[in-house]
C-alpha cells in the first residue's frame, strides 16, 4: 500500500469516528459557551506543532476531540 492509500475497513472506522465526533459535538451545542473556555497559549500550542513527514494518519482525530472539547 501506498503511503497516501487507506484500506477500506480503516477508511470506515476513521469516518464513524469522525461522525461520532460531529454528533457529539452537534448535541451539546446548547450547553456550550459562546467562545470556546481555552487560551491562546493553549491554541497556539494546538495547531503550532511541526508536521511529521510520514503524517498521523487516524491520531489526528484526537486533535480535533481536544479542540472541539475546549
């Protein structure tokens, strides 16, 4: 397999993880603040990470989790 190709059974489990994560976070809308409770140290420290040459496959989704939880 390439490096860039997916198999079909990892492509599926990554997008129900992903939907599980929209679900969840689509459910709480209500009880969320306006603007998310999070710094901007703690924003840069997010998305200011060096990016890996081989990628990070399905562990991106825990960035996302982290983000949308804040």
């Amino acid at each position: 397999m390439r490096a860039l190709e997916i198999s079909n059974q990892d492509l599926s489990r990554l997008a129900d993880e992903a939907m599980d994560l929209a679900r969840s976070y689509w459910a709480s809308l209500d009880d969320r603040p306006a603007y998310p409770s999070t710094s901007g140290k703690e924003t840069t420290e997010l998305f200011s990470r060096p990016w890996a040459e081989e990628g990070r496959g399905g562990d991106v989704l825990h960035d996302f989790k982290l983000i949308a939880t804040r």
